[in-house]
C-alpha cells in the first residue's frame, strides 16, 4: 500500500506535548485523512516516531466540532501506523514497525 502525502489540514495544539495534525493522503486512488500525533523519540539514532489513524469523514467533522476526544480516534484502530519522521515532512508516506507498546489508555 503506498500512502502519498497530500496537504497539512489542521494543527491541533495543547499545552504540552502531544501536538496532534490532521493531513490528506492518497492511498490508492482514494484520499483518506488522517490523525498524527508524535509518539517516540529514539535518542540514540536521534529519530522521531510518529503513531497516524486514518479517520472518516464523519469522525473528523465530530471532531472539529468537539464532539468527540481526538485521543479517542487513536484508541483500538487496528489501521493505525508509524512513521519516522513528521508524515508532511515526506512524499511518500511509509509505515514501519516500532516495537514498542502502541496500546493508549483513554478514559472518556
């Protein structure tokens, strides 16, 4: 599956880390979008690793309009990936796997 980045739509700040984004992509010959948020830093190959979720259309307008926790888009998407580095920072977008715990807790 080849994952073709597309545009930066919203950038969803906190306080504190995490920061999340939304992006489009093209996967296919479909366009999904998709949630990211940072999730591991390797100090020792100096890498960032981030965790993305392709949500619908429906899923991200709740969640433009605060009707939905944007970490409950995360939570037991079986569809979710890594990527080293940002995702807008590439052009094509390539999972890998991370051998680390993806499980996050979330309690509505």
């Amino acid at each position: 599956m080849t994952i073709v980045f597309s545009k930066l739509i919203d950038v969803f700040d906190e306080f504190m880390y995490p920061t999340f984004f939304s992006y489009e992509a093209i996967v296919g010959e479909k366009t999904k979008i998709f949630i990211t948020l940072f999730a591991y830093y390797d100090e020792n190959s100096r890498k960032d690793y981030f965790f993305n979720v392709p949500v619908n259309k429906k899923k991200y307008e709740q969640l433009i309009n605060g009707e939905i926790e944007i970490r409950s888009l995360f939570v037991n998407n079986k569809d979710g990936f890594f990527t080293e580095g940002s995702p807008e920072s590439v052009a094509i977008i390539e999972p890998i796997h991370l051998n680390v715990n993806t499980c996050l807790l979330y309690t509505p």
